[in-house]
C-alpha cells in the first residue's frame, strides 16, 4: 500500500512541476511592490485558466498523498520488526567456556546437574 501510494505521489509531483513551469509567469508578487503596480497589486482577479485549476487539483492530490502516506506508515513503524521481537523474548544465554589446559581451545563448562531421586548427596573435599 505504501508503495503504491509512493508512486502516485511521484507521478503527481512530476505532472504538479509540469504543469507550474507551463504557466505564464505574471510579473506580479512581492517583486513588483517596490514601484509603479499598484494597479497590478490592487487589480481584479485573473480568469481561472485551465493550467490554474491543474495546479490546484494537482497540489491538493499531493498534500492528500501525503497526509495518508503519514498515516500508512505511522501504522507500519507500530508493529514489531523481528529483531525486536527476538529482542523481547530474550535470546538464550551462551553456554559459558573456558579454555582446555594446553591446547588453548575452549570448552564447555560442566553443568552441574540436580542428582537423580533416591541417589545419596556426593561429598566433595
């Protein structure tokens, strides 16, 4: 689902950069407050054209994209990846080894194991 999403909204963003640089660039803006526009600044609206409305659907796919992107893997990132469940159960402890007199190789440690019913307690000095 994610990646689904994921390459819809690249293909939305491509056709939304296609379709903003197609448009006539207005002259207007933050750059013409300087000087002599005021009619510009202060000017009816522009005719809705069809590169505007293109624009507008475009972006409002994007930020809706985006939004349920967020939610997906926000959803995706609450469950549990293996390592942590593995983490979470607690591998099995090592058997601990020490190394054999002389050829330097480890070994196991002998376990001492709980003596079988009805035997008698060992002694040892």
């Amino acid at each position: 689902m994610f990646n689904f999403l994921l390459v819809l909204m690249i293909l939305d963003g491509l056709l939304l950069s296609a379709v903003v640089l197609m448009q006539a660039g207005q002259g207007g803006g933050l750059a013409s407050l300087g000087g002599g526009s005021a009619s510009q600044v202060l000017g009816g609206r522009q005719a809705t054209t069809l590169l505007t409305r293109a624009t507008w659907w475009t972006g409002g796919i994007f930020m809706a994209l985006a939004l349920l992107m967020a939610l997906t893997s926000s959803r995706r990132s609450s469950g549990s990846s293996e390592l942590q469940q593995q983490l979470r159960q607690g591998a099995a402890a090592p058997t601990p080894v020490a190394p054999i007199q002389g050829t330097g190789a480890p070994a196991p440690l002998p376990t001492t194991a709980a003596p079988p019913p009805g035997s008698a307690p060992v002694k040892l000095p």
